[in-house]
C-alpha cells in the first residue's frame, strides 16, 4: 500500500510540473502563434505582441491634431479583451485609456483610424474603434500582428475594383430594366460595418468634400454615412510641404476617391510604413480584399471637438501610390502603384451664377463606389453656388463613353426634385455598367452637363374632353387637353388620331399620359425592349429607357396585338400560321403577341405627373 500511494503521488507531481511548464511556456512564446506569411516581416525588437502586454502598462500613440504636426499623446493600457468587436472569433484587442489632455477634450476622434501605439518602446498597433457617444476616450487597438496579416495571401490587386471579377451587387435582370429600383439597392447597401451589440464600432472616417460650407455638407450626409463616412468640409487647394506629400508612421494617409476640382477624399493615419508598403486605418474602408483605389498623404488643419462626433479637418495631396487590399485589420497601400480612375466632367449654369462652370474631375474605379460617387460629385457641382430655390427646373444632358466605341446618351428635364432623378439615372446606369452577369464596362469617362432656373414647371391634366368616343373605322378622333401648371396657368392642346380604316368594330382605350406614366405603359406592354439579356441589349436597354421625354404629353391609341415578339425581335406582320410554328413549348424563348397602339406626342414644356382615360367605340361602317 505506503509503495502505491507513493507511485501515485509522483504522477501528481509529474503532471503538476507539465501544466506550470505549459503555463510558462504560453508566457514566454505567446498563447497564439504568428502566422507563416509575417514570418519574413516581424521584429520582436520594432514590434510587441498581445501576450507580452499587461493592464496598467504605460503607452502613447502618434497622431496630427494640426497644431505642431505629428506629437506623441500619452495612454495606458487598460487590458486585452478578446473577441470584442465581433469581427473574427479568437481576435484579440487592446484597450487604452487617453490620459492626454487633449484627447480628453476632444473624445474620440474620426480621422484617428490607424494612428500607432507604442508600448514599450515598440509598435503594439493602432486605433481603430471606440463606444459611439462615450464619455472618455477609451480606444480600442488592432494588433500589429493582425494589420501585417493584410495583403500576405492575396495575389496581385485588380484594376476594377474590390470585387473584379464578380458583381458587387445582384440586380434582377429577369424585370425590365427600372433604374428606381437599382437605386433603392444602391440606396439600401450599407459598405460600413454595424457596431457590436456591445457599442463598439469602428472609428468613422471623415470625408473632406472641397469647397462647401457646413450646411451643404450636411444635406449630403445620408449617402456618405451609408458608405461609412462622416462628410464634413475640407479646405480648398494648398500647396503642400515636403513632408506633407511623405507618408510616415502618425502622419495623415488619405484616399482621394474623387480628385480635380472636386475633391472627396476618405481620412485616416498612417499606422506603418515597411519599404513601399503602407498600413493605416486598422480597420476596413470597404472590405473586400484586392482593391485599387488612389492613396496620398495630406496635411491636417484642426480637430474640430464635437458633442456627437469630433473629426480631423484635413485636405489631401497628390496621389502618390494605391490601396491595393483592404481587410478588417487594416488598409495596406503601395507607393508607386497607378490606381485606375475614371474622367468626369461637369458643365454646371446656375440661375445665380454670373457665367457657366465647368468642373474636371477623376473618381476612383470601384464596382461598389464609382456610381454613389459619380452622382454625388454631381450634387456638389450643382450646390456649389448654394441650396436650390424651392421651385426650379433642371435640365440635363449625360453621356458615359465605353471602351467599345459606344455610349450611354440621355438628356432630359426635372421640375422641383433638384438633381435627384438626374442622380439617380447617372448612378443607376453605372451601377448597372459595373456590375452585370455579362461583362464588367470598360468606361472611358462620364460628361454630365445641367442648367438650373428658379421656375417651376410642374403640371396636371386638368380636363381632357374627346369631341365624339363614338367612331368609325379610318375616322379622326379629336381631343381637347387642358394642362394646368404652376400659379393656375392653363394651356390647351388640339391632338388628332387616325382611326386605321381596318380596325375591328368593338371597345378601345384612348390614353393621355405623362412621362412616368408613358414609361409604364412601356414597361408593361414592350418589356422585351428593356429586357436585358447579354451586354449589347443591356447598353440598348438604358438608352430606351434613359430617353423618355418628361416635358412631353403622350397620346396613346391602344388596339389589338398582331404578329408575336420573339425576345427583341419584333414581327408585327408575320402571318398567323407561322406565328403558331414559332409559339411551340419546346421553344426555350418565351414568344408573345405584338402589341400595337397609335400614339400622338405633343411637347408641353412642363413635366405632367398624371394620365387619363377615355373608351373609345369603334362602330361597323
């Protein structure tokens, strides 16, 4: 018995040794190992890991508040938390406390995104998120070890965007093409990630828009936040200093995503910078991985301290490289990389303008940007010279030149909805462009020329009288319409219809219509024109529905269909017996009967928001 106990204690012993070794062990090397792909790119003697950092230890960070360049603010750790921001499960973060007055002021600060912390002498990572409305400026830090993660496993960056080779969004091409519908998407798609249930969200980016004052800005805040910006005004052209156009560690890294004479440019830090590779941000733009958007430095002005969010006020430089991989650690960047930008230009009158403006800009090539900021570069264009009066009248014409020779035209005119129906054409279209099952667009650039008066111009059918609904066969059917517009103006139309001398005795619909209402009527009885099903017939489809006129009143004799229509094939004449052969079920492409109608268009000058109805009788002769 005393010879078991005694076996039996020594395997306690034994195996109490194992687990103090293992203990020590995970201290002395770390709980996780560093991946293989930073194997070549740590330095234990630059960088400190998570394991080796404790509660209470002394810490400061780099950063540019605009008053003496890039200073040192003082911070202390309050603890490694793991999994806190919901990104990635077995995550770690690291919490600091900012015992700088300053950051005391001024909370948490949009713009900070990416500023390096050091502790111990060495870079432990960067801030990169915070509580949304938190009284001390506590800051969460990704670790450089995740940041140096970024970029490893990916191959070389793609020149379309963050998703080359596949859309970006899903739109439904089964339906007509409705370019409302494509914005509601564009509209709904939030590219920011939602906060933690915790609180903790990703610091904000702001995006400093030249040339606006605060209140412009605020009216485009809606789409910006949606992108994950906070819009906030930025300074006009500097010439910057030769230490403004290097990018260091602490020092502004910025991404002009529209550059010219408007300029959009996303803020953050520069959290490191190993030859011509360049981290900041700690945390994701847009996500995604492969991306190619411009990358520069820039100088920043002030911090303007806010109850609701305090933000750097910053301007950018010149384009000095790309974004080449953007993930939930950090964005990462080469210098000298050439990023793929699209021409726009934008010929702007103003009612309040003493001459024409004309503005030249790039925007960055990026399935999931390019059309949000295509229209809302257009928006400060059309607010540079101030808010829109309550009634006005723009008129517009577009163009978006492809690669292949060919081009999205349309022109068209909007009574009191500022540059919204404009927009949303522009940014449907390029949506659509970009992110087809089809091929992606080659866009060689984008014209955008509008004319803005203070006169309202929007109108109703007030009457609609038809001199005799009972008609004959080759008879003319008269009509009266009366429009009422703006301060009770009325004008009348005189509109006639020839009756086809081979028109079936029975009941017809004689239509009066308004532009969206004539583009129903399309929708609903044409769908196959647009429908689109390859490449060729998705450019033909947004040049049909681009182009109906809205200051036009349309007339539309409805009769009965004749001949089929065989996807964009149209045979109104084909005789019955072949039309039967062409309907068989084993056919994969749906056929169905040719509609036809007789329609009058009449120009008014106003945009009609309504229709009407008339029956109409054709008696036998």
């Amino acid at each position: 018995m005393p010879r078991r106990r005694t076996a039996r204690h020594r395997e306690i012993v034994v195996l109490l040794g194992v687990v103090v070794c293992l203990g020590w062990a995970a201290q002395t090397f770390g709980a996780r190992k560093l991946p293989a792909c930073i194997d070549a790119l740590w330095d234990s003697q630059r960088y400190i890991r998570v394991d080796e950092i404790k509660p209470g230890m002394p810490a400061y960070c780099l950063t540019d508040y605009g008053e003496a360049g890039i200073e040192k603010f003082e911070l202390k750790v309050v603890n490694v938390v793991a999994g806190i921001r919901d990104l990635e499960p077995g995550r770690s973060s690291i919490l600091v406390m900012g015992v700088d007055e300053r950051f005391k002021h001024t909370g948490l600060v949009a713009g900070c995104s990416g500023s390096p912390v050091y502790i111990d002498g060495r870079l432990a990572g960067a801030l990169a998120w915070g509580y949304t409305f938190s009284k001390d400026p506590l800051y969460g830090v990704t670790p450089i070890e995740e940041m140096l993660e970024v970029g490893q496993t990916n191959g070389p960056s793609p020149a379309g965007g963050a998703s080359a080779t596949s859309a970006a969004f899903a739109f439904d091409l089964s339906k007509p093409l409705d370019l409302a519908e494509i914005d509601k998407q564009l509209a709904a798609r939030k590219l920011v990630r939602a906060s933690s249930a915790s609180g903790a969200t990703a610091l904000p980016c702001p995006l400093a828009i030249s040339g606006l004052p605060v209140e412009t800005c605020q009216q485009l805040t809606g789409p910006f936040e949606a992108m994950g910006f906070l819009a906030v005004p930025g300074a006009g052209d500097t010439t910057p200093t030769a230490d403004e156009t290097s990018l260091k560690p602490g020092g502004t890294l910025a991404i002009p995503l529209v550059t010219g004479d408007i300029k959009m440019s996303a803020v953050g830090t520069v959290t490191e910078v190993r030859g011509d590779r360049v981290y900041g941000f700690g945390h994701s733009l847009f996500g995604g991985g492969p991306t190619n958007l411009p990358m520069a430095s820039g100088r920043v002005y002030t911090v303007v301290s806010n109850l609701v969010s305090s933000f750097k006020m910053a301007t950018c430089s010149e384009i000095v490289g790309a974004i080449t991989c953007d993930q939930s650690g950090a964005v990462v960047g080469r210098i000298g990389e050439k990023p793929r930008m699209i021409p726009l230009t934008i010929h702007c009158e103003r009612f309040n303008a003493l001459e024409p403006c004309t503005f030249n800009c790039q925007v960055a090539y990026h399935q999931e940007l390019t059309a949000s900021l295509a229209r809302a570069a257009i928006s400060v264009a059309g607010l540079r010279g101030g808010p829109f009066p309550p009634y006005h009248t723009v008129e517009y014409d577009a163009a978006i030149d492809l690669a292949d020779g060919r081009s999205i035209h349309f022109a068209n005119t909007s009574s009191n909805a500022e540059l919204a129906e404009a927009g949303i054409e522009v940014a449907g279209s390029l949506a659509l462009l970009m992110n087809n099952p089809f091929r992606v667009a080659e866009i060689q650039g984008l014209r955008f020329d509008v004319r803005m008066v203070p006169k309202n111009i929007a109108s109703y059918l007030w009457s609609v009288e038809v001199a005799n609904p009972k008609i004959k066969a080759g008879d003319t059917i008269q009509a009266e319409v009366v429009v009422e517009s703006f301060l009770k103006e009325k004008k009348k139309y005189q509109l006639e219809v020839e009756v086809p001398d081979t028109l079936p005795p029975g009941k017809y619909t004689l239509l009066f219509l308004g532009s969206r209402e004539y583009e129903n009527f399309l929708r609903k009885s044409v769908p196959f024109r647009y429908l689109a099903t390859n490449y060729q017939t998705l450019v033909d489809s947004l040049n049909g529905v681009l182009n109906v006129n809205r200051t036009k009143l349309y007339c539309v004799l409805v009769l009965p269909p004749s001949g089929i229509a065989l996807e964009r094939a149209e045979l109104p004449n084909l005789p019955g017996t072949k039309a039967l052969i062409l309907q068989s079920d084993r056919r994969a492409v749906a056929v169905q009967p040719y509609p036809r109608w007789i329609e009058k268009i009449v120009e008014t000058g106003t945009v009609i928001a309504d229709k009407e109805m008339v029956p109409i009788t054709v008696q036998k002769n």
